[in-house]
C-alpha cells in the first residue's frame, strides 16, 4: 500500500510539473521576434533532477508534443545527474543543465526548425546565447529550489 501511495504522489508531482512547464512556456515568456527566453525547461530539469531521466523525458515531452526538444533537455539532464554523483552538486548541476539545453534546446529543437519551418541556419545560431541564458538562469533557480531540505532528501536518494 506505502509503494501505492508514492506512485500517486510521484504522478501527481509530475503531472504539476507538466502544468508550470506549459504555463512557464507560455505565459510566462518574452519574445523577442525569432527569438524566445522562457522558463518552460525549469520544471523539466526539475523532474529530472529529483525523479530520473525518465521523468524529465515523460514531463517535457507532454507539456511539449512537437519538437521532443524539452523532452530531451529533461532526459539528457537526468542522465548527466545521475552519472556524476561525486561532484559537488553546483558543479553537477551546471554541467547537468548545460548538457541538457545543449542537446534539446540547441540540437534537436533548432533541427526541427530547419526541417519543418525551413529557418535558415544563421538564425539558428542566435539561438545559441538564448540556451546558454537559458541554461545560467535554469541552473541559478534550480540550486535555489534544491536548497529546500525536503527536494535535498529526494535528490540525495
């Protein structure tokens, strides 16, 4: 019954960070013609970090259905945690975020706008600067929510 409880639990937390995800990407976003700054990563990376790759996959490829870029960011992201466990989390965690922005955000995401939309490469490479930010605020606000004891717990385990 105890291991029922924590897979609702586990769901339900998922599923809200599904919602921030749409929510932050969407709402809570500025746009500056082809380019967009947005939090919409910061609950995938967050699923990652504290549930596994896995996780981070299901939560930004629901609350992102085209591309699979948040998808990947979360996966990509998950996979880096959990392979570095002796680093220092800063560390980890910089390095976590990097590789995951890199590898959703500014391969697989910049692709398919080049196959489906036709975006021309050199608009793409402005989308480079836009990760790295991305990626700096996503890693500063992740060590502020990780600095909470109860997700500390979650992500030592």
């Amino acid at each position: 019954m105890n291991n029922s409880k924590n897979s609702v639990r586990t769901l339900t937390m998922l599923a809200l960070l599904v919602a921030m995800s749409i929510v932050f990407s969407r709402v809570l976003s500025i746009s500056t013609g082809f380019v967009r700054f947005d939090l919409g990563s910061l609950p995938v990376l967050l699923a990652a970090l504290l549930f596994g790759p896995g996780a981070g996959f299901a939560v930004g490829a629901v609350a992102d259905m085209i591309t699979l870029g948040a998808g990947a960011i979360g996966l990509v992201a998950g996979l880096a945690w959990q392979k570095m466990p002796g680093l220092r989390i800063g560390l980890r965690l910089q390095i976590s975020v990097l590789l995951g922005h890199f590898v959703g955000s500014m391969v697989i995401t910049s692709l398919a706008l080049r196959i489906f939309y036709g975006y021309p490469w050199a608009t793409l490479a402005v989308r480079i600067p836009n990760a790295l930010i991305l990626a700096a605020v996503n890693t500063v606000l992740l060590r502020i929510l990780l600095e909470n004891r109860t997700l500390m717990k979650m992500v030592k385990k």
